[in-house]
C-alpha cells in the first residue's frame, strides 16, 4: 500500500478540509462531525458495528468509530465543529436515528472545477465557496438537478466511461443525436464546452492515477492522452501547474494518532 495521499488541511473558520487517497484507515474517530464526498467513483466505508459500503457521499456523527478505503478513488473530507449551527442542523436533518448518512448530491461542471482546482491549487476565498457550495447541497439536496435528462445522461457517461475511451462521437451516438447538437445543448445548458469538459476529466483522470502511485507516463497514457508531454501541456493549460510541480507540492501528508484517536493535526511524512 502507498503512504497515503493528503493534502495539506484548509482551516476556514468552524470547518478544516482536505482531500484524500490511497489509504485504508485504521478504525478510528473524531471529535468533530465528517463530511465525506467522493470526486471520482466511490469509496467503502464501515463503522464497528456495520459491515463495508459503497459510498458516493456521507455525514458521520462525531465520535464513531469508523474505517474508510479510498478504493483507488479521491476524496474531499470536511470537518465540522460539532456545537456549530450547521453542524446541529445536519445532525438534526440526518443523524437523527443513526451515527452516519448517506446523502446524493449534483454538481454541474462548473461547481466540479471549483471543486477540482482547490485541490491542484488552493486558494482561501476559493475554499470559502467550496465549502458553502456544499454546505448549500446538503442542506436542499437536489434543489438544484439538471433539467434535461439528455445532458444527465452524457455527463453520468463521461463519468462512468474508461478516459481513453471518450469521444464525442460516442456520446453523441448513446443519446441519438449529431454531435454537433450535442455540443450545442451541452454548451447552452451548462455553460462550458463538452470538449474542455472532456480534457478536464480526462486530466482528473491522470491527477488520480498519480495520487494513486502511478508513474505520470502511465497515468498519461491509461487517461487518454497521446503521451506525457500532451498531458503536460494540457494540465498546466487548465490547472496552471505541471504534473510534476503538482505532486512536489502535494508531498504525503499523515494524521497523528493521539490518545487512540486522530486529531486535526497533519506532519508532513
């Protein structure tokens, strides 16, 4: 198993957050209420007394013992002061009957970048809207779904179809129309061209395999893109970081036990 991929954590006020990969924690808990989201396919999760699950996203209790594999995938985890009013309207609205819930959760393309580019380059006011934005869900989860079952369709393609497999022409033939349609109504409805929105994932893509060990060849190659230098030249284009700078700056990241727990702090490893 790789040492595990962390983040360095983003104190803002009430919460802390950072994201997190490669790992299989120990059974352990938190002073804190958790926020789990999944950026890529889903992770398992348990707790002492529950078998492993597949997750997408999660809000666990304050001091439960729980595990979590990141099952080859990237995640966003926040933690929330538990006497916070956000915190007890959570638990109000979720945990009521139980120590952790799952909650569904859409972002369009756009809300994903921000999402994404906090984790390639951390800004203070762009965590401040990160954090809002998923606060906002959560609290009126699928207030905001996307009108068009078409584009849903695409956009749950894009993500469950292998990267070196996307084309627009595929999409385009799995929803029955040209793909000249299929660029306008993607481009009318959400603001951003399906093919940057393609290159994007098709980065992430990368950025995930190389949290997860792999070399930046491999992770090139197995996400779509004809060779290293392709992706290097796309990466620094949408994220303006190189994937080298990218992984220098991200070094790993471990929780320190204390006291059979594991607080809010990090050392670099």
């Amino acid at each position: 198993m790789f040492e595990p991929f962390c983040t360095a954590l983003n104190f803002l006020g009430e919460t802390a957050s950072f994201y997190y990969a490669a790992h299989v924690t120990p059974l352990h808990s938190h002073n804190t209420l958790q926020v789990i989201l999944d950026l890529k396919g889903a992770f398992l999760f348990r707790t002492a007394h529950t078998n492993w699950g597949k997750h997408k996203a999660i809000i666990i209790k304050e001091n439960v013992a729980h595990q979590l594999d990141t099952n080859k995938s990237l995640q966003l985890i926040i933690y929330i002061d538990p006497s916070s009013l956000v915190a007890r309207k959570f638990k109000n609205d979720y945990l009521a009957d139980g120590d952790f819930c799952d909650i569904s959760i859409v972002f369009s393309p756009l809300e994903e970048t921000l999402i994404h580019s906090n984790l390639v380059k951390p800004e203070t006011r762009s965590i401040q809207l990160l954090i809002q934005l998923i606060f906002d869900r959560v609290n009126d989860v699928g207030a905001r779904r996307l009108n068009h079952n078409r584009i849903a369709q695409v956009l749950q393609m894009i993500k469950d179809t292998p990267p070196d497999d996307l084309s627009i022409n595929h999409l385009a033939s799995k929803v029955f129309i040209s793909p000249s349609r299929l660029r306008m109504q993607f481009k009318q409805q959400l603001g951003v061209s399906l093919h940057q929105h393609i290159i994007k994932q098709k980065i992430l893509s990368a950025i995930n395999l190389m949290i997860n060990g792999s070399s930046i060849q491999d992770a090139a190659y197995k996400s779509g893109f004809n060779d290293s230098s392709h992706f290097n030249k796309l990466m620094i284009k949408v994220f303006n970081i190189n994937p080298s700078m990218f992984i220098k700056e991200n070094q790993t990241f471990s929780i320190i036990k204390k006291n059979n727990s594991f607080d809010l702090i990090t050392a670099r490893v």
